[in-house]
C-alpha cells in the first residue's frame, strides 16, 4: 500500500521539503509540532521517531507504518489520512500464510480471498497457544442457507430444538463469504490427526480474543444470540453498522455484482 500521499500533505503543512520521502528534516520538524519542542541535538533518528511514536500513543518500534502515519497525519493537518486504509480488514502480516489441515482448507477456499488469511492466521495463532482448532464451516449458497433454515420447521423432526440456525438465505454473513466458524479438536497434537471436537469449552474465549486481536468479529460478543464458534471480516463501510443494515448492503452488493469489501 502507498503512503505516499499522506507523508506528501504531513511534509506540505510542517512547511518541509515535499518528496514522500521522510529524513531527518522532516521528522525534526514531526518530533517539534507533536512535542511542542525540537529534539536534542544528539537524538538520532531511531530516538526520534519513537519519541513521535510514543506520544501518538502508536506501537513504539522505530519504524513507522501505516498506523504511525495515519496518526501523525491527524496530528499534523487535523484530518484523517487519505491513503492509510483502515486495519479492520487488511490481512497485512497477520500470519505466515502457511496453508491449514486439510478439513479447514476445505472451508477457507470458500471464503472471500480477503477472509481466507484471516482465518489461516487464526488456526495458527491458536496452535501456537497449544489449541487445535479447525474451519468447520465457510460459505454457504441462499438455497443451502434455506435448506439450514427449513430444519426443525418443515424439515422433520419439527420443533425449536432441531432449529439451527434463525437466518434464511441472504440473512447470514455467512451467505457472503465474510464469515466462518471454528471447532476446537483433540486427540492428537497433529491437526490431520485431532478428530474428537470439543463444542464446550472455556477455551473459546481465548480463540475469540485472538480472533478480535486480528481485527475479526467474535459471535462470542454477540448480545442477542452468543455464537463462540463464529468469526467474519467486518468491511471497513460497515465498522459503524447495525448487523441488518449491513446484511441490507451485502445482499445488494451481491445482486449487481459489487465486491462485499469494495
Ligand atoms: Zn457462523
């Protein structure tokens, strides 16, 4: 991604020499108007910047990202930056990359390509804990989110016990690739091996945080219906959104063909 644009404005309202290219002058003149003060004459640039860093209340780590510059652009012009996307659904050194065992790669390559890291980093952040868990569930069609529905209505055997899910097609996140669920296994410390799912644990909390620390939806921190199992990629248009508005905006994206992140 380029941050072209947002260090050009920064360097244009510090009255800098405009380059998009950041050195020493320019974050002399970062460190002066966001510490009210020039800094020492022997602070290298590393001090500088993380001098910047730490009063912005950004990660401190001498190397500044999109998150450091959208901060500093705020600071400096008092607007957002232009071209620093939001972080809630960018991929971006999440994760290895790294494929997942077979059953979950079954389900991931039904997500949006933008999901499918989210979810593989999920898995193995997860497994770095020491917990096994897997993609269960990924996209569903309308007329299998139907045929979900109709169970335990017009599908025998009919009762509120044998529902499973309160969404006909068009009405889950899961109708539009943003959404997927997980299951924890054991029986084996080999993800290929662990068969036996676990479908109560405390367990899934500690998923569901590692799930909302990569910038996912937890179902877990749903207040009409908890849903541990369940996480999707929330589009940046919709940050703000009720749950049905933004089902609203999938459904007439997908009806005239607009991505769902777009
Ligand atoms: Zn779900």
């Amino acid at each position: 991604m380029s941050l072209d644009t947002t260090i050009r404005n920064v360097q244009s309202a510090l009255g800098t020499t405009v380059d998009g290219n950041p050195g020493p002058a320019t974050w002399a003149a970062i460190h002066t108007k966001i510490l009210g003060k020039k800094p020492a004459s022997s602070a290298g640039l590393d001090a500088i910047i993380r001098a910047v860093q730490k009063k912005l209340g950004v990660f401190v780590d001498g190397s500044p990202g999109p998150a450091t510059w959208a901060a500093i652009h705020l600071a400096v012009t008092a607007k957002k930056a232009p071209d620093v996307p939001k972080p809630s659904d960018q991929s971006a050194g999440i994760g290895s990359g790294k494929t997942a065992d077979s059953r979950s790669e079954g389900n991931i390559v039904t997500l949006h390509p933008r999901v499918q890291p989210f979810a593989r980093a999920l898995i193995e952040r997860a497994a770095g804990q020491g917990i096994i868990i897997k993609a269960t569930s990924g996209t569903r069609s309308f007329a299998e989110q139907d045929k979900l529905y109709a169970k335990g209505r017009t599908i025998p055997p009919i009762g509120a016990k044998h529902t499973v899910t309160g969404a006909k097609g068009g009405f889950s996140n899961h109708n539009f690739g943003i959404a997927f669920d997980i299951t924890i296994f054991t029986g084996s410390s080999d993800p290929e091996k662990a068969k036996t799912p676990v479908y109560e644990s405390p367990l899934y909390k500690v998923i569901g945080s590692i799930g909302t620390g990569l910038g996912l939806d937890w179902g877990g921190n749903w207040k009409s219906r908890v849903d541990e199992p369940h996480f999707q990629l929330r589009p940046a248009w919709a940050a703000d959104m009720e749950e049905p508005a933004m089902l609203t905006e999938l459904r007439k994206r997908k009806d005239i063909g607009k991505d769902p992140f777009a």
